[in-house]
C-alpha cells in the first residue's frame, strides 16, 4: 500500500484538528461556541489576535451556523477552512503579482 499523498494528508490533519476539539462538551460531531472560541484562539491565533472588533468571532460562529442550532458540524467548520484558505490564497496573489 502506497503513503497518503500531500493533499490526503491534509484532509487527515483537518479531521483530526476539528475531532481534537469537538466534543469537549458533549457532542463529538460539532464545535459549540466555547469549543470554536477554543480552536479560533488556538489554531488560528494569528488571525484571532489581529482583530480589533471583540465581536467578530460571535458573528463568525453564527455567519457559519447554516442550520442555526448553535453548532458548527464538519460541513460548516469546513466552510470556515476554505473562506479562510480563499482569503489567503487571495492575498498571496495579490502580493506576488504585485511583485511582477
């Protein structure tokens, strides 16, 4: 059997990440707010500490809520992967056209 490839590796990391923090009050299928406040503060501390409005976190969580039952489920912790990857490769872009 061959190793999982770069990108397999990836969605693993993902899984794992969203498993590493779903559950810690109860349902290990969703991130509640306290859970995505965790993750948010934790995997992605570098966007979390630059923003100057305290409530756009509460306003993430229920942007992203597409069912509005106060969780986030993988689908929607996805959502918040890709907008953010979208953002970054966005920016990445921009940056380095600008340098051409």
């Amino acid at each position: 059997m061959s190793s999982p490839t770069e990108t397999e590796r990836c969605i693993e990391s993902l899984i794992a990440v969203f498993q590493k923090f779903a559950g810690r009050e109860g349902n290990n299928c969703t991130l509640s707010k306290t859970e995505f406040l965790t993750f948010m503060n934790t995997e992605l501390a570098a966007f979390t500490k630059n923003q100057k409005d305290p409530g756009v976190l509460d306003r993430m969580m229920k942007k992203l809520d597409l069912n509005s039952d106060g969780q986030l489920d993988f689908q929607e912790f996805l959502n918040l992967i890709g907008g953010m990857a979208i953002a970054c490769h966005d920016s990445f872009t921009r940056s380095t056209h600008f340098r051409k």
